[in-house]
C-alpha cells in the first residue's frame, strides 16, 4: 500500500512481529547500518495496564547517507534518522510501514540525487518481510 497523501508506505509481512524485527535488525547489522532505537510500544503500553497489540518502531541509520541530506536540506533532519514501523492488527496481520523516500524528498525539498542515500529503506523492508 502506497499513499502519496501522507507519504507512508506498507508492506505485508509473513513473518511474526517479533520475528520481523529480527530479520530487520539482523539486514541492518549485515549492512554496517547503525541501529539507533527500538520501540516497543505495546510493551510500554502494558506497563500502564493498556492492552495493545504487538508495536514496534526500529530507528536507523547512517551517517554517511544521512549527513548529505541534512546538509541540503536541514528541515530533513525532523525525518531522520529513518524509521520502520511493525505492527500486528486485530486479525493477525503484520505490517511494515515507513514514510517513502520520495515523499521526504518532496516535504524537504531535498535534491533528486540526494535520495538514493535512504532509498534502502524499501529493499530492507522488503527482504524482512519475504
């Protein structure tokens, strides 16, 4: 599911939640790309006596492709790090969500070129989903 309206991108997983997000911090660690924090919404939820279902949000990224971007456009910097959403709905279904690339692009008024740095974001997503 692609929305250009708001810029959010989601994709199918048919893994678990918890097995998602390992295969994402798992593609992450291969690639040398800096896991700055997981979330864990439904976790923090609970402590509060707030049923949830299982929530995460994986923050990530790399200076080397990040840095260009803000130096182009600094507002960028509210987008990043990049971020992965993993959610389970109330029929079971796991999901994984980000703002696309294209549509940060836009929002910042980042130069074309520049966006291939955080263009990954699809290709990680896509592989811990499979």
């Amino acid at each position: 599911m692609n929305s250009k309206e708001n810029g959010l991108t989601s994709i199918q997983s048919i893994h678990s939640v918890d097995e998602t997000v390992a295969r994402l911090t798992d593609s992450l660690s291969s690639k040398g790309v800096m896991l700055f924090a997981l979330i864990d919404h439904s976790a923090e939820a609970a402590k509060v006596g707030l049923p949830m279902l299982p929530t995460r949000v994986i923050i990530f990224g790399n200076p080397k492709g990040g840095t260009p971007l803000m130096l182009a456009a600094p507002s960028i910097a509210i987008d990043l790090p990049l971020k992965l959403l993993i959610a389970e709905d109330a029929k079971g279904v796991v999901t994984i969500t980000w703002t696309s690339p294209e549509y940060l692009a836009r929002r910042h008024g980042v130069p074309h070129a520049l966006i291939a740095n955080i263009a990954v974001i699809a290709a990680i997503a896509q592989q811990a989903a499979a």
